[in-house]
C-alpha cells in the first residue's frame, strides 16, 4: 500500500519541518498522474499521525491538474490521464505538470 | 480499504460500460449516477459532478475552509519524494562510480520475473550478475537465484507492497557487488506501486507474460509510462491463449512512445539472445 508509506513521508516531511510545534492542518497537492490515490491518504493520515506533533491535525488536498508538451509541435496540452493525446494529433509527449507530491503549508500552534 | 494488498478502495468506482453509468462511494454515501451528471449527496444543498477522471481529487475539500484562530501558517512547498529520489540519485551515483549497471524489473506476480532471472544468470556469463529480490514474505526467490549460481539477497517488505530508494541501499550494502557487476531487482510483484519509486536503477524493465492480457498497459498507465524495456514473456504459450502481440505494442506505445518490446520465452529460450543483447547495451 503505497499510500500508507507516502502518508508517513508527509508526516515525516512536516515534522521535520516545523521544529516540534504542534500542527493542526496540513494541505497537500497532488497531481492527478501521481500515481497516489487521495482517499487512501486521508485514510491514512490519523493512523500515521499518531503519537506525533500532527496528532488531530486536519487534511487538504488540492489537485495538481496534468500537462504535457508535445515532442511534435511543441504546444502544451491538458492530460487527465497518462495516454497523451495532441491535439495536433501527435500521441508522443512528455509530462511536465500533474506528478507531483508537495506539503503546500502547514498550520501550527 | 482493499483487504489484498490494502489499497485505497475507498475511491473505487463500478463502471457500467453499456450505461456509463458509475456507482461509487464517497463522503459515506453510496449511488450510482451517469459520469459526468449532476447530483447531491445532502438533498440539494450542493450539487456537485465527477469528470471522467481516475480520482475525484479535490472535491470534498473545495467546498468549505478550514479554521485558523489561533494558528500560524506555514508555507513549506516540500516535495515529499523528494527525499525517496535524493537518495535514489545518491545511489545512481555510487552505482556508476563502481561500473555497476542496475536493473529494475517489475511485474504482476507469476509473470516469470524469477524464471527469465535464473536462466540470465546461467547464460549471460559477460559479467557477474547479483540479485536483489524483492517479496512480502519468504525467502524463496533469493533461494532459487542463489540454486542458479548469483549471490542474492531477498527484501521483505511485510505489509509494503515495492521496494524504495532505502531499502535498495541498504540491500547494496549487504551484497556489496564487485565492479562491472549487473545488479538485477526484482521488485514486489505488483503493477501499480513500484512504478512511483525511483531506486536509482539505469532502467526500468516491465515483464508481461501471455496469460495476462494485451490490454494490460492501459489499465496498469503508471507502470507502462515508466517502462524502459518491455518483456512479453511465455511466447510458447501464444498457440493455447487469445493474446494479439501487436496490440499489446501498440497499448505499450501510447504510454511510453516508441518503448522496445521484445518476445521472449524465459522457459524455452526463444527471444533471450535479444534480451542479453540489451542489457549487455546498458553498460556502453
């Protein structure tokens, strides 16, 4: 269950970061290519925040939408799913907006 | 919660191809609407849609704000496999300092990762080959490696479902390959998680075996979208299973453009001179 393992990176990440105050919400971004389903974050958030400063914070996640660059003709192009689909046609691009994993901010106490 | 390997089926969505029509749960409600229709799940205080997208990513959380009295924001911008990928780049650069070539392959179980591992050690004899095998439980796979004449260590993830960036170092450290070795993975077999990490191999290799399906890439994208090499494995078995090899490249393609995909049969040796003729390629 990769989610379960991302979810304690977060908490890991956060508590690294916040010099042991308490935290009370984490907002997250996640793109829509990631790989990495939401729901089973939040599923995982209370368990992986026990017995940490996070304990009881609340959960945010926004979406991060996908993109990609056509190695054809070079426009941008929205990608909602991995299958990259030009509308010039072309079905060869590369990602470049929609992977990511990112602790956007963090409300502390 | 999927009670297999744990996943998050809380998002799981039933899809009626004829209809379209989509029954799923979610906010503790479960129903079944038209994808892409309107509806409420709270007798009309909000109507909300879900786009035909694999997630509804953020919908429970645009409708309303979290409190803030008395709480300081931080902003962090903090990528969170940043760290998974600083120390995959870490061992990138120690494996390359040593002449050592890894290779990452993944699969669903059964595809014949084991198999196409023992006869490569057997047969591509250019260059000593060690093996990481990667399994929730037992120690069976770094046994038949070893039976086949490769130092090998077995990683055993319990409830983890692939191997990461720590677990592959500590697994080089504890074999410590010679120079010029070829270090094959065998990573956990499963098509979806082991693609999000990043180990600092030189290549990702996807097996697929003819028993599985052509249409395996378009429902396995994260996996195929990463793959550096396709195997199809069990081409002897072609005559006996209804498996279009050209539509299984093509699927390949449209993830990962222009991916090589080479037949081969890790039981009769049919296609493996190709293989060997690959990796061989990784270490020029």
């Amino acid at each position: 269950m990769h989610e379960l393992s991302i979810t304690q990176d977060v908490v890991r990440t956060v508590v690294e970061h916040t010099e042991g105050r308490t935290v009370t919400g984490v907002r997250l971004r996640i793109g829509v290519l990631a790989g990495i389903v939401p729901d089973a974050v939040r599923f995982c958030f209370d368990l992986a925040t026990q017995g940490t400063t996070l304990e009881g914070a609340w959960l945010e996640v926004t979406d991060e939408p996908g993109r990609g660059r056509c190695r054809t003709c070079g426009n941008e192009f929205d990608m909602p799913d991995l299958l990259p689909r030009c509308p010039c046609g072309s079905t060869d691009a590369e990602v470049v907006a929609g992977r990511s994993l990112v602790v956007t901010s963090v409300e502390v106490v | 919660m999927c009670d297999t390997c744990g996943c998050g089926a809380t998002d799981v969505r039933v899809v009626d191809p004829g209809s379209g029509a989509v029954t799923h749960t979610h906010d503790g409600v479960t129903h079944t609407h038209q994808s892409g229709e309107a509806h409420s799940h709270d007798g009309g205080l909000t109507v909300h849609t879900h786009e035909a997208t694999p997630v509804d990513v953020a919908q429970p959380d645009e409708t309303h704000e979290h409190p803030r009295t008395g709480s300081t924001t931080v902003e962090l911008e903090l990528d969170v496999l940043g760290k998974n990928d600083a120390l995959a780049a870490e061992t990138r650069a120690w494996l390359a300092a040593r002449d050592l070539v890894a290779v990452n392959l993944m699969s669903s179980p059964g595809s014949g990762k084991t198999t196409l591992l023992e006869r490569t050690i057997r047969e591509a004899t250019d260059r000593p080959v060690v093996v990481v095998e990667g399994d929730q439980e037992t120690l069976l796979d770094a046994e038949r490696i070893r039976a086949a004449g490769a130092r090998a260590v077995q990683v055993n993830t319990g409830a983890g479902c692939h191997l990461d960036a720590e677990m592959f170092s500590a697994a080089l450290d504890s074999l410590a390959p010679e120079p010029g070795s070829l270090v094959m993975v065998e990573n956990v077999g499963n098509l979806v998680c082991p693609a999000l990490f990043d180990l600092g191999e030189r290549a990702r290799v996807v097996v697929i075996s003819v028993t599985e399906g052509d249409d395996k890439p378009l429902k396995y994208p994260h996996m195929f979208s990463a793959a550096d090499l396709v195997v199809l494995n069990k081409i002897d078995l072609l005559p006996y299973v209804d498996f279009d090899v050209h539509a299984l490249m093509r699927h390949a393609r449209a993830l990962r453009p222009g991916v090589r995909v080479l037949p081969v049969s890790a039981r009769t040796g049919e296609g493996l001179g190709a293989w060997y003729g690959w990796l061989a390629g990784l270490h020029s």
